[in-house]
C-alpha cells in the first residue's frame, strides 16, 4: 500500500490522459479516474497495476485492477473488462507512469539558519540547505539543489545544478556534475587505503587525487568513494551505484553501468560503459572489465574481463563454464553419496 502520509496524494489523472502521456498503447474502452497503484493481488476497479513477471501470471488472469500495463504478448492472459495499458517493457512504463501519478516533489528554496556557508562559497538560485549543514570555503553549488541536514561539503568542491544530497553525506576533493543524487550517509571523496607496511609499521602515502562525478549518478545510502591517489577516481554519466558500495582510489566507470549493493572494487581498476555487477560482486585491482560485461552475484573477479562477457563464481569464469564445473561438482558429490 502506497501511505500518503509519505509519499502524498496520487495525481488526479484519467486513464486516457495516462495513455498519451505515458506513451502506451491502450486496449480496451472503459476510461476513469486513476485513484491507486497496487499489487495485481491487491488492486481494485480504481487502480493501475502492472505484470513485469511470469512468477505472478495467476495474479495476473485474476486481477480486479481497472488497468495493467503490459506487455502485447501478455494481452490474452488479461481478465475481461480490465484495460491493458501496452508498453515494450512493462517496468519501464510503470515507472513513466509513477512519474506521471507522484511527480517529485519540489523542494523549498531556502538556506537553514543552522547551516554554516562560509563566505567564499557561491550558492545558486533555488537551493535548499537544511539544517546543521556545513559547506567549506571556495565551493560551487549549481541551482536548484537539494542539500539534507548535517551534509558536508570541504573546500573547494564543485556540485553542479539539480542535484539531491541527501542527510549526513561527507563530500570532499569533488566534482559533481548535474541531477546527481546521493543517498543519505554516503562519503564521497575521502583518502584511499594508500597504506604499505615498512618493516616496524606502516607507511602512509598521501592521496592526492580527485572524484569526478558526471551527469545523473546515482549513489545509494552508505557507499564511500576514495579519492584517487594521483589519478582521478571517475564515474561517468548515468550509472546507477547502489547502497553499501565501496570504490577504492584512481577507480573508473564508464557511462550506465550498474553497481548493485555491497560491491567493492579495488584500487585502478576500469570498469567499461554498460556493465553491471550483481550483489556482493568483489574486483581485484588494476585489471579492466570491459563494455556491457556482466558478473553474477558473489563473483570474485581476479582478472580482466573481456566485453561482453558473462562471468560468475570464486574465482570468476565464463559463465558457461562456471555452469558446467557446478554441474560437474553436483553430480559428483550426488554420485559419490549413492556409492557409500
């Protein structure tokens, strides 16, 4: 269930205007006002669902929802009298249509009087600066910025416009690009492990590089990103990091790779445009995993990975033959259990 007391109302929207608006392909006459988003398990005659997995096709031939977005091939398995609301990719257009029904929110314009800015920093038009938050000397931030409570921004950080830094993010030796956001508790540009034992202890190189943060990141709650240690640590435009990431120092990523939570990736490595690393995924350092490369969840990633390339398990192969050693690996152990 959707609690209004979160997220608000629901936007006043008929169904016929949600089809051109959201670009779909409507099956079916009935028109009415759209009063929810539900489950197909839970929806009623009001609400807009969608079917996305054929894990709930039962769901789906027994909805009570007045529409369902869809896929063409998914039409026939719809209940009589529902409306099918057709899309390529039914996930997709159901997140265009909670676009549509809970458009984001505009924030206040407004600095808090327990902030502290210092007087070196420029601020732009229509920002928001919540309480207890602390921006250094010399730091740029764009227009249109949300800034959470208890946020700090060091000396001489850049942010450009439209983004959305959410409460207690450290940001130091950075620059941010456009409608980046950052989930609370992030750390953004702090020193790399540049640590080396010297026979009686420990020396400590000093980290002397920068982040650079393109265009519509995305950095989930808890992730730290060191800065480089002479190169930069970047990521490019697009790409989506999840909660409780950890990127070590001179790190790149291309565009719209996808980094899911609890990734952790040593210091030098590249990482292409278009990869993505399922949950828990580890890389070594100073390898390279190339365009539209995939790693399944838990992979240990020891060497470089070629583009395009599927991989999977400790330490990390190609997929098919990842597959086959488990294969082999379960008939072993099942044979030699029907033998003892």
């Amino acid at each position: 269930m959707i609690d209004k007391n979160f997220f608000g109302d629901i936007k006043h929207v008929m169904l016929s205007e949600l089809d051109v608006i959201g670009g779909f392909t409507r099956v079916g006459e009935a028109d009415f006002p759209i009063t929810g988003v539900a489950t197909l398990a839970q929806a009623g005659a009001g609400d807009l669902s969608f079917f996305s997995s054929r894990k709930y096709l039962n769901d789906l031939k027994n909805t009570k929802a007045g529409a369902v977005i869809v896929t063409e091939a998914n039409l026939k398995d719809l209940p009589e009298n529902v409306v099918g609301l057709v899309a390529a990719n039914a996930m997709i257009g159901y997140a265009k249509a909670l676009d549509v029904l809970y458009p984001a929110e505009s924030h206040l314009h407004h600095i808090c009087s327990t902030a502290k800015i210092h007087e070196t920093s420029k601020i732009g038009f229509g920002c928001y600066i919540g309480d207890n938050a602390f921006i250094g000397e010399n730091v740029e931030i764009g227009e249109n910025v949300f800034i959470g409570r208890n946020v700090v921004i060091e000396s001489n950080c850049r942010i450009g416009s439209g983004c959305n830094i959410r409460n207690n993010v450290v940001i130091s030796h950075s620059i941010i690009g456009n409608n980046v956001l950052i989930n609370s508790g992030a750390v953004i540009g702090e020193s790399g492990f540049g640590i080396l034992p010297n026979g009686s202890g420990m020396t400590y190189i000093k980290q002397l590089g920068r982040v650079i943060i393109g265009d519509r990141v995305r950095i989930g709650a808890n992730t730290t990103i060191d800065r480089g240690s002479l190169d930069d640590t970047v990521i490019g435009n697009d790409t989506i990091i999840d909660n409780l990431v950890q990127l070590g120092h001179n790190v790149q990523i291309g565009e719209r790779s996808i980094l899911v939570a609890q990734v952790g990736i040593a210091g030098s490595t590249k990482i292409g445009n278009d990869v993505i690393l399922a949950g828990q995924v580890g890389v070594v350092g100073h390898i390279e995993i190339g365009d539209g490369a995939i790693a399944a969840a838990k992979s240990g990633i020891a060497a470089s990975v070629d583009p395009g390339q599927v991989v999977g398990g400790i330490p990390a192969l190609d997929a098919d033959l990842w597959k086959r050693q488990i294969s082999f690996l379960k008939a072993s152990v099942m044979k030699k259990k029907t033998t003892t």
